[in-house]
C-alpha cells in the first residue's frame, strides 16, 4: 500500500513540473546539430512528428510543456563559454534551461506544431529586432546642444505618435506596419489592435513594445521609412493610409501614394492588382506630434 501511494505521489509531482522543450524549427539548424554524435535523429519531418507526439502525451497528462527556439550556433558559443561538452546531453538540456529563462519561447496550447513553429520564429524574429533597435537607440546618447537622452526622448515621441494615431484611426482591427531603411539593415515591425465601437484598443504589450522601439529608431536617426496603417470592420470597405519618415518627422502620403506603395510589389517593382472594397485615404493630422524635434549628433 505505501509503495502504490508513493508512486501516485510521484505521479501527481511530475504533473506540477513544467517543462521546456529546444525546438530545431528548420532543416538547415536540423543539418548543423547532426555534426554531434550523442544526437541521433536523423530527419527534420520525423523528429518533429516524434516531438508533436511527446508535446501531445505530456498535454494529456495535464503537464504544461514551453517551446524554446534552439538555436545551434548559439548552443556552441554556449557550450564554449561554460567549457561545457556540446555532445553531452546533459549540455542540452542545461542550454535549453538557459533558453526558458532568456531566451525566446511560446507555450505549447495543443495546436499542431505547423502552425505553432512560425508563430515561434516570430516571436524570435521580433524580440531580436526590439533588443536590435533598443541598442542603436542606446548608443546615441545624449544630444549635445540640449543634453537630452536622444534614444528616450525619441521613445517617448514615438509612443505618443502610436497613441495619436491609434486615438484618430476609426474602429476596427488595426493593423500596422513601420519600416525604417538605412545601415546596416532594414527593420519592419508589425502591430496588430482591435478596437470595438467607443472602447479601447487591445494590443499585445510585446508587439507595441518592439513597434514603438523601431519607430523611435526611424525617427531619432532621421532614417528613411514609412509607416502604414489598415483598419477592417465588418460593413465597410478596409480603410488604407500611411506617413513616410523622413527626416526624423512623420508625413502624411495621399490617397494616391497610399495606392501607389500597396500595389506594388515591394521587391521587383511590377504593380499588383488593386484588391477590390479597400478605400485609400490620406491619414487624419497628426498635430505637432509629428514634427521633429532639433537634436544633433
């Protein structure tokens, strides 16, 4: 009778542990972790079935499972660091550690891996482009005619900028799109909000976090760019506008220029057909938000 008992326990203790699982979301990062003989798959379509099924058992279990992006480069210059093996196991496992506490993961909600995965390499695509964004901000420094904190004080515009434009958008779910051009890469951040008739609008604190940190980059660099913004609402046509940065200031574009940059194929240049019950308008002003402010450096 105690020993049964004591195994219920145990039971019972590995349904309160969570766990985190290093996902190898493509074949080119499958390919590299074969170099190590201790891992032992040997195909990207098998490993990740054999993965949907473990994430399945440990679901029905009542075990709630975390998915971290495992990068392999990251995981040598780890194992260097440390003077860990990286054949060792073990050394995954203290890496994938490692990734549920820093690192970029998505809990796994019993989607199937196909639609989960993409949704991972977001979320690592976006949080490397805040950090990214975060230290050029960082790096400028403070302005040296006034002595303001440039990357802050061009955080704090950017933030009242979203808010500007968020307050002056009709409802609907917004969807917008900033990109700022110049050395040594291009950034495009994207944010999502939904906003019902006379009520607030619901955005993803990460999302709006990482919008926000790639506009004040655009605009405490003077970089060129844009942003665009698209409402939808039931029983309207989706409503289209955008600004350009340049400058380090935001300008409207026309209904026109609007048309012009959605029907055209960004990178070959040829036109796109128009698609049909979406309405191109020049955006609401802004104010003196959008103008911008004298800072060198």
């Amino acid at each position: 009778m105690a020993h049964t008992g004591h195994q219920t326990m145990r039971r019972v203790l590995r349904r309160e542990i969570a766990g985190t699982i290093g996902v190898l979301t493509d074949d080119h990062d499958f390919r590299a972790m074969r170099r190590y003989r201790s891992f032992t798959f040997d195909d990207h379509t098998t490993y990740l079935r054999q993965l949907e099924t473990v994430l399945r058992a440990r679901a029905a279990e009542g075990t709630h499972t975390t998915l971290a992006l495992f990068d392999p480069e990251d995981y040598a210059a780890y194992c260097a660091d440390t003077g860990l093996d990286p054949e060792a196991p073990a050394s995954r496992t203290r890496f994938t550690a490692e990734l549920a506490a820093t690192g970029c993961t998505i809990p796994y909600d019993g989607r199937p891996l196909a639609v989960l995965l993409p949704a991972l390499v977001d979320e690592a695509v976006r949080q490397a482009t805040w950090e990214y964004a975060t230290t050029l901000l960082t790096r400028l420094g403070p302005c040296p005619t006034c002595g303001e904190d440039i990357g802050r004080a061009a955080f704090t515009r950017a933030s009242s900028l979203l808010l500007r434009i968020l307050d002056t958008a009709p409802p609907g779910a917004r969807h917008l799109v900033c990109t700022v051009s110049g050395p040594p890469e291009t950034l495009v951040s994207v944010l999502h909000g939904d906003q019902e008739l006379h009520g607030p609008t619901h955005l993803d604190e990460a999302e709006a976090l990482e919008f926000t940190s790639v506009l004040a980059l655009g605009l405490a660099t003077r970089s060129p760019g844009g942003l665009v913004m698209r409402i939808s609402a039931a029983g309207t046509a989706d409503r289209v506008h955008g600004w350009r940065l340049r400058g380090g200031a935001l300008e409207p574009l026309t209904a026109s220029e609007v048309f012009d940059a959605y029907c055209t194929d960004a990178e070959s240049g040829e036109p796109i057909p128009p698609e049909p019950g979406v309405d191109y308008r020049e955006p609401p002003d802004l104010g003196d938000e959008s103008t911008a402010p004298d800072h060198r450096h």
